[in-house]
C-alpha cells in the first residue's frame, strides 16, 4: 500500500464529511473503471499509472470503509491481497460485485459472496436487480427485514472483532423484525467518526476500554471535540470516559439507541448520570440478552401506532351507518361511472377511510389509544414535551398557539415579513402588535431576518414605558423562506434577560428536517429549549451568572448600550423556558400535504395553558380529521428516528452538489450567480467572518465554524439564484422557462432571483437534470445576444439594468395610525380594531395611487391609513395591514413592482383607506 498526499489524506479522512457519501459511492465506481482499463491495457506506462491510481482509492476506501460493516474488515483485507498479488482480473471482479451490492443494497438482505469464484452470486445480483424493477424503484422492499448496523467501541484486536460480529451473526433468526451487521471501532475519536459518516448506524455498545485518539486525521470533529483533549481524556476513568461519550453521541446523533458494557462495579455505575443509555449490560459475551434488547430498542422507534391501527382496521369486515358513503369505498366499488378512482389510487386508501374513532383507531381531539401515542413518539423525535399533530397545515399550526396564549390586549414582537397566517392570527387573537422590521436585501428584492439588537431594543422601549408587563411573545421565522437561520438560543436567552417569562413562538415550517442533522439541530426551538433549561439548572451557570451580574451592575442602567452592546444573561431564579414551534411536516419530510405538527417546550405548559391550547385546538381542528394524513405523519416520524440523518445527509449533498457547479462552470457563471453568505447576510452578523462555506481548494470546510457562531447563517439546501443578468424577471423565468419547458416546479422568486429548495426526495439524478437545464438555457442566452440586432441588444440591456441596478428600495414598516395605538408613546398597535372597522363599507374608500391621486392627497396633508392587508407575490408579505400609515416609500415600492399578483389591491379601484372621517371618529372615541 503506497502513501498518499498529506491534503488527500485530510480529505479522505473525512476532513470534512458533508459529501463522503457521494465521495465513496465515486470512488469505487472510479475504481471500477480503473481496474476495467487495468485488465485490458498492454502498456507498460499506462499499467504502472493504473497501478498507482488502484492503489490511492484502495487507501481512500479504506479509511472510509473503516466505518461501515459492509464490506467488512475481512473482505477489505481479501481486497488487499488481492491486488498485492497482482491478481487484478480476478480483483476486477470482486470490485464489481461489490459496487453493484452497494448500490442494490443487496447486502442488506443477504450475504454477499465476494470470493470473485460462484456464479450463484451473479444470479442472485440478477434476482436482486429485477426484483427492484418490478417494484419500479430501487432499495425498496417493505417485506423485507430492515436492515441497520451495530456500532461496538472497544480496543479489540482484529481476531477480537471478528469473534465478537460471528457471534451475533449467529444469533440471528428468520423470525427477527430486523436483521444487522456490527462496525467496531477502537477509539473515542473513531467512535463519534463512525456515526457521522454511517447512516446505517443505529444501535451502539459501549465497553470501557478504548483510547481516546484516531489514527487518522478527523478535523470534521473539532467542533464536537472544542475543550477536550487526550490529556484530559486520559485523566478521566474508564467509567467517565464512556459516559462522555454516550453523552456526546447522544448529542450528535440522539436517535441512536446506546447500550453500556461493563465488567466492573456495574452497581456503582448504575447510579451515576447514565440518562443517554437505554441499558447497562453486566458482561461483555452476554450476547443472547444483548441481541434481544437491541431489537427491542430498535422496534420501539421502528412502530407506527396510528399507521398500524388504521391498517389493522382497513382488513376488518364492518357495516357502515353513519356519515361518509365513501367509507370503506361502498361509493365508488358499487359505481359504473365513478371506478377511476379506485383505478387511480387503489382500494387501500378507501378501505381506510372512515370517521369512526372506535374499532381499535382514535380521536385527534381528544386521544387515548394510538393518536397519543403517535404524538409521544412525535415529542421523543423532536425533542419537545408534547407534539400534536395538525391536519390542515401550518397556518392553522400557528393560529392555534397563538390563540392558545394570547389575550386581547397582550403585546407580540412579531418579525413583519412572516407568513401571512401570523398576521391573521393576530386579529383573531385581539393581539396588540410591534412589527419588528428585518434587515432588507435590497440588490435581491428580499428581506433577511430581524436583528438580535433591534428585537431588544424593542423590549427595552416597552419596559422603559411600563408596558412590559404586557408582553407575551415573541413570534419569529426560523428559518425563513430564502433561508435565513437564526442563532435560536442567543435569541431567547437574551431576550430572557429583559423578560424571564417571554413566550417564543418558532415559526420552523421550513425547518422541520433540520432535527435529525448534528448542525442544523443547535438551531432548532427544541433544542435550544432544552439546552437552556438544562444549562439555567446547572451550578456552573449560577457562578457564571453572579459573575456576569456583578459586571453588569457597574454599567449604567439607563444607557441603551448597556442593555444593546453587551450580551444578557438571565437569572436562573426567575427565568422560564417556553418555547413553540411549529414544523409544516409535508413541506420537509413525508407526510400527506397539510400534514403538520406543533411542538410544546413550556415549564408552564401544565399549570397556565393546557386547557386554552386545547380549546383553541378544538377551535380550528376539524371533527372529522384525514385519517390518511395522520398516518402519514406517524409514518413520517418513523421515518425520521430511523433514517432522517441520512436523508438529511443526502439532501445536503445534493445541494452542495448543485451548488459547486453553479459556483465554478463559467457559462453558468455568466447568466446565474448563486447568492453565498456574504450576500445575504451582512458582515455584523457574521461573527466567524466566513464569507461562503465553499472554497474551491479546501471545498466545504467552513460551514460548521459559521454555524456554531453567528447571529445568522444560510441554510445551504436552499439555493438562491440570482438570474438578473437574463434580462428576465423571476416570475416569469419559474413559470415561462423553467415550468412551461422543462417542468421544472420552484415555490418563490422575487424580482431578480429564483430559490431552487432541495428535499430528502432530491437525488443525485435531479440534481444533474436541473444543470441541464440550466445549461440549456444559458447557451439560449448566448444565442439570443450573438442574433439579436442593435435595438434587440439595447432592449436587452435595459431589462438587465433594469434587474440589477434600478431595483426599489424594500420599505419598513412605518407606523400605526395613532387610532389604532392603545399606548401613545410606544409602537404597538391594535391591528383587529381596524381589521373589522374596515367590515362597514362606510368607513373606508378606495382610493388609486397609479394616478398620483393617493400622492396628491397626501402632500396636502392626508395621513392615509390602509384598511386592508396589501400582500405583493413576489415577495408575499404585507406590504400593508390594517391600521398602517401608508408611506411614500411603500407607494414607490408598490409603482416599481412588476407583479401582477397583488392581494388586498384592486387595480381598477386603488387602495383601500379609512375615511379621514372615519380616523377623526375612533380618535374621539378613544379621547
């Protein structure tokens, strides 16, 4: 075995480790082609660069290869002597057999045979792959048994290893839910490696000896791995060194089931702090207890317990006499004119169908049976205290909370390019409301996010005032539309600071598969929550707390920048976690649309809001819920705990992917600019200073320095693409170019850019098929220039100036009209008062502003006030809402769109105002 260069190493040894799958998945196909050309060349120089090229990916794949239990050790091994033998036809073989397990996945249904000699193996790869084509996608048998390796972390020799994975391979029965592989690793280091890199990982044991570092060059942990270090490691007993480790396992990856092996004091250690292990097993060979407990383990995170009742129910014969005549499908069976529907989705989704909350099924408003439990396994998976599940998506997710824990007259801090569903709750809710404004993308026609300090200044106005007290929540986007990710847990612990019992609602629609991978998770409300809590009840922070508060009391309290310029901390006497989030489950993981979930991490969930949650959840919950959707998101949640880290993986990749083509073909280059950090996020908010997670030498090696430190980050799956210098405005390149042609489907654009959205159903294959695309349409560019003439060419530059010069200023929210202001000398304002003034026709008018007539009205002193919500799609948030002062700015941001869909505005009408007879009226009545 050669060396290989020091930088390929680094890489190869997983360096960084956000692209190692597509990285071993290409290297053995490379590896194949190699040996395809070795075996058939006669040249002695191409032979010998063969020979060296075979060498540097055998040493890749086997540092890779480490980590997973197939190939194993031994078959890695057999690889070896095969090739220092110089045995490469018969190498060449094994390779192939081995990258076509790999890819089928056959290995996880039976032994693969790679001793290169049997040609009962081909015919079994044959089986396997006509198999996958009648089920018309690969990898996917729900008869099978699933598959999942077992991590053992133990200083074993490799005859150790391989006595320790025959004995449980010798367990095994026909009659296990689930079959398994082992991977043994030696080291702390290798350990935490091994679950980064291998999805397949789902259960892990523990045993007491093994060292602390790798024999490879692991820099993809140092931020996991920041303040520890072999010494301190080596100072710790073998006890504390394995309950570090679960610790930080469970941190990583928390869905691993981890099990504690011990041949010492197992009383003692029992009752130390062991919460992350599920068992501790007495000794090591007790594999007969250890295999059954696993299984069970595994089975508890692998049930479905709505999905399986309404299965179970769909086979029970039952009379129908009640409401539905398509229960059971009675409707459409027995139809001669409606039968297509039966054709067309098959009879299980009607023998499914039904209203009966009885039978061995459930009721979503009041639960008992396996709803109750779904949403227990839902809490388990995202880490809240109570999940309920939503049936008719995120906007009714959000109406409910906020309905659950706001009174008429409560202030919410609300971030005003939210969903609309948000402003609409604020009405029914009777909220009084601060728009807080965030940071504007004006090159881009897009809001970012709202800045930590502008949220505290806004607290800060209101204490000063004494209208803190009537503060209940703050509501912000995480993360937002373009992919804006907040630092949640500087947020809440500083807003906390200034008011220890705020309310937080996330609104994470978009963010729902961020839970199941290690670096996004540190930004999601449930883990934030749960960190905060964890930390407030802590020794540690109380000393950290009296040193801060001693410090902080030689400030000036009446200085702004005391509270502004210096990070808060709360007291952990009178702070309290209340966080809500709430996830649209369809948008980012399986589940039926509509299908979303509300997370709860409330100490006061218990004594103040349960029963106004429930009755706000009966409020807007239908009475007959789809009982489809709701298995679906069972389903989903399954789904998740069991392979979301490598579908999230995936996803990642792929979007990486995408974007390192964008970033570095030069045709592309010229027509598309993907947006990077540095465009979306100004420098202040950049605390790492890392300007794009992409280097071109190093490739993704910042992007976890930027997410462990900055107030805000972009998240990379979601790739916004400048297009200005097409001459062709966003909605029209989604709906005339990228749909109309090539039945491409985005979801946003705004004036200048288009935001492609990869998902854990986005595979390497749409990835390619997007830059096909894509360079199709840049050499159509390229033609439309080279065969335009002088006028054409001029015409041509004006639109891209147009879109990438001459873009309007986005508007802050101005003010509320002083009619709608329950307090004069603080912003928030009563936004349901003037909702439902505006029902009586003969309080408002409208009034055209395309004219000047609005303008002219205006300069002679008319303070115009919307009566309406004014939403432009792009970019889809309130321009305008009820009881806003209309500005000159948001006149001229309204005049320079050029969108045609605009709610809330009626072109032939104009604006809809309240009379200035109207305003003098409610101003009266309020004096």
């Amino acid at each position: 075995m050669s060396e290989i260069t020091e930088s390929e190493t680094a890489y190869t040894a997983l360096g960084f480790y956000h692209k190692i799958s597509q990285l071993r998945n290409d290297t053995w196909n490379a590896l194949k082609r190699d040996l395809g050309r070795l075996v058939k060349t006669t040249d002695e120089s191409e032979t010998r660069h063969l020979v060296k090229a075979v060498d540097i990916k055998l040493t890749r794949l086997e540092i890779i290869e480490d980590y997973h239990a197939f190939p194993s050790k031994e078959d890695f091994h057999h690889v070896w002597s095969l090739f220092d033998a110089g045995e490469y036809e018969l190498l060449e073989k094994v390779v192939k057999r081995l990258v076509r397990a790999l890819i089928s996945e056959s290995y996880r249904r039976r032994h693969v045979d790679l001793s290169g000699n049997d040609s009962e193996s081909e015919d079994l790869e044959t089986l396997d792959a006509l198999a996958q084509l009648r089920r018309g996608h690969p990898a996917s048998n729900s008869s099978a048994q699933p598959y999942f390796e077992l991590l053992i972390v133990d200083a074993m020799s490799l005859q150790e290893e391989e006595v320790v994975r025959e004995a449980f391979h010798a367990l095994r029965r026909p009659e296990d839910k689930f079959i398994y592989d082992v991977v043994t690793v030696r080291s702390f280091e290798d350990a935490l490696i091994a679950i980064l890199v291998n999805p397949n990982i789902q259960a892990c044991l523990i045993r007491y000896e093994f060292p602390y570092k790798s024999k490879y060059n692991l820099s993809a942990l140092r931020n996991y791995l920041e303040g520890l270090s072999e010494i301190e490691l080596g100072n710790k007993s073998e006890a504390e060194r394995s309950l570090l480790l679960g610790s930080m396992i469970r941190e990583i990856r928390p869905e691993i089931d981890q099990f504690l092996v011990t041949s010492g004091d197992v009383e003692v250690t029992a009752s130390r702090d062991i919460r992350h292990f599920n068992r501790i097993f007495y000794r090591e060979t007790d594999y007969i207890e250890q295999h059954h407990t696993i299984l069970r383990a595994i089975d508890n995170r692998y049930r479905t317990p709505f999905f399986d009742a309404l299965r179970e129910y769909s086979r029970k014969p039952t009379g129908v006499f009640h409401a539905m005549p398509i229960s059971r499908g009675k409707s459409v069976t027995r139809s001669h004119w409606a039968g297509g529907m039966i054709d067309f989705y098959g009879i299980n989704i009607f023998l499914a169908e039904t209203s009966a909350t009885s039978g061995g099924l459930d009721s979503l408003l009041q639960p008992y049976g396996p709803i109750k439990k779904a949403q227990e396994y839902a809490a388990r998976a995202f880490g809240s205290r109570q999940s309920f599940f939503v049936t008719n998506g995120t906007s009714t997710a959000n109406k409910i909370v906020v309905q659950a824990l706001i009174q008429p007259g409560d202030i919410v801090l609300v971030d005003r390019d939210c969903h609309k569903s948000h402003h609409y709750g604020m009405v029914l809710a009777g909220a009084h409301v601060v728009y807080l404004d965030s940071y504007p993308l004006n090159d881009y026609s897009m809001y970012g996010a709202v800045p930590l300090r502008e949220i505290k200044k806004a607290l800060l106005e209101l204490k000063r005032k004494g209208q803190l007290h009537k503060v209940k929540m703050l509501l912000l986007t995480n993360c937002t539309f373009d992919g804006v990710v907040y630092n949640v847990r500087r947020v809440m612990e500083e807003c906390l600071a200034i008011k220890p019992d705020l309310v937080f609602l996330w609104d994470e629609a978009w963010f729902a598969f961020a839970t199941f991978n290690p670096t996004y998770r540190p930004r999601t409300a449930m883990h934030a929550a749960r960190t905060l809590r964890d930390r407030y009840r802590s020794e540690t922070y109380q000393t950290e707390y009296e040193a801060w508060k001693e410090n902080f009391d030689t400030l000036d309290p009446d200085d702004d920048a005391t509270w502004l310029d210096t990070p808060l901390l709360p007291d952990p006497e009178t702070v309290r976690i209340r966080a809500y989030a709430t996830h649209s489950t369809h948008k980012t993981l399986t589940s039926l649309r509509q299908g979303s979930m509300i997370h709860v991490y409330d100490q006061d969930f218990r004594q103040k809001v349960e029963p106004p949650f429930h009755e706000a959840y009966m409020t807007h919950t239908s009475t007959s819920p789809n009982y489809q959707i709701l298995a679906s998101l069972d389903v989903g949640r399954m789904q998740a705990e069991m392979e979301g880290f490598e579908l999230v993986h995936a996803q990642v990749e792929a979007a990486l992917s995408l974007r390192e083509q964008l970033y570095t073909n030069p045709l592309l280059k010229k027509y598309f600019r993907v947006l990077i950090n540095k465009d979306m996020i100004p420098l202040e908010y950049r605390q790492s200073g890392v300007d794009t997670f992409y280097d071109p030498v190093s490739g993704w090696n910042k992007m976890e320095e930027a997410w462990a430190h900055d107030e805000f980050v972009v998240d990379p799956s979601r790739i916004t693409m400048a297009i200005g210098q097409t001459g062709i405005d966003g909605d029209t390149f989604k709906n005339e170019y990228l749909m109309n042609q090539f039945g491409i489907q985005i979801n946003k654009t705004s004036r200048n850019t288009v935001l492609f959205m990869t998902n854990i159903g986005t595979n390497r294959g749409s990835i390619a098929y997007l830059l096909d695309v894509l360079i199709k349409l840049a050499k159509g560019f390229d033609r439309r220039w080279e065969e335009s003439s002088r006028p054409e060419r001029k015409i041509i530059e004006h639109q891209v100036r147009s879109l990438t010069e001459e873009l309007p200023p986005l508007p802050d929210f101005s003010r509320f009209h002083d009619a709608f202001r329950p307090h004069p000398e603080t912003p928030e304002g009563d936004i349901r008062r003037a909702y439902f003034l505006s029902y009586d026709e003969e309080n408002t008018e409208y009034v055209r502003f395309d004219n000047e007539a609005l303008q002219k009205q205006m300069e002679k002193g008319r303070e115009a006030v919307s009566a309406s919500f004014v939403i432009p799609y792009p970019p889809g948030f309130p321009v305008l809402v009820p009881g806003q002062v209309i500005s000159d700015e948001i006149l001229d941001f309204l005049q320079a769109l050029d969108v045609t869909e605009i709610h809330g505005y009626r072109a032939e009408l104009g604006l809809l105002v309240f009379t200035e007879e109207t305003l003098t009226r409610v101003m009266a009545e309020r004096s």
